[in-house]
C-alpha cells in the first residue's frame, strides 16, 4: 500500500516545514509549495489525497486555488490566522473539507487529514 501523498502549502517556511515534518513522521508522503500558483500547477501534475493550504497567501490565496482545482478535487483543509469571513464562506461554497485556525493542534490536524484521506476513497 503506499503512503498516502499531502501537498502543505504556505508562504511562512517555519508552518510549511513544520506541518511537512510532523505529517512525514506519521507516514504520509508529503510535498511543498510556498504559494498559490505552485500548489495549483502541483495539484494539476500530480495526485494528491489532501492538500493542507493557508487561505491568505501572496499572490493566489487558498481559496481561490481550490475554486480552479476541478472535478474532483482532492480534499482540502484550508489553514488560516485571519477572520476573513467573505473568503471562508468562500472555501465552504467551494468544498473545502475543513477549516483550520491557527495555530492549530496537531493532533486535530492529524484526525482532520486522515479523515480527508478517507473520504478520497
């Protein structure tokens, strides 16, 4: 059976790199992108259970790349430190699995993506 694969995508390198690390020690294979434009060209070239991705990014936010991801998406939880009520009403109407406040539990993290990865089977 092989590692289920997560795309982490963040502007901030130490959230990026953590949430990368703490995911691989828990056997999932994992990929990075700094930004929207990155996971977005990431997701169309490469097959992914789960993508966990901060919604206010440079650029291309969160939301807006999982309203151009297509059909089906993989599952998305979006990550976000900010009340932007307009963009995560956004993210429910486009599908996003789960909404995430940070700084987030990791453990709650962790249930939320493997309760993403199933739902992709």
């Amino acid at each position: 059976m092989r590692p289920l694969a997560v795309l982490v995508v963040d502007d901030e390198p130490g959230m990026r790199d953590t949430l990368a690390a703490i995911l691989e020690y828990h056997g999932y294979r994992v990929a990075l992108a700094a930004d929207g434009e990155t996971a977005f060209t990431a997701v169309q070239s490469e097959s992914f259970d789960v993508v966990v991705m901060d919604v206010k990014m440079p650029g291309r936010d969160g939301v807006s790349v999982l309203q151009d991801m297509g059909n089906p998406p993989p599952q998305v939880i979006l990550m976000t430190a900010y009340a932007l009520e307009d963009r995560l009403r956004a993210a429910v109407d486009a599908k996003a699995f789960a909404i995430v406040h940070k700084p987030f539990e990791t453990r709650r993290m962790l249930s939320l993506v493997c309760d993403a990865s199933k739902a992709n089977r």
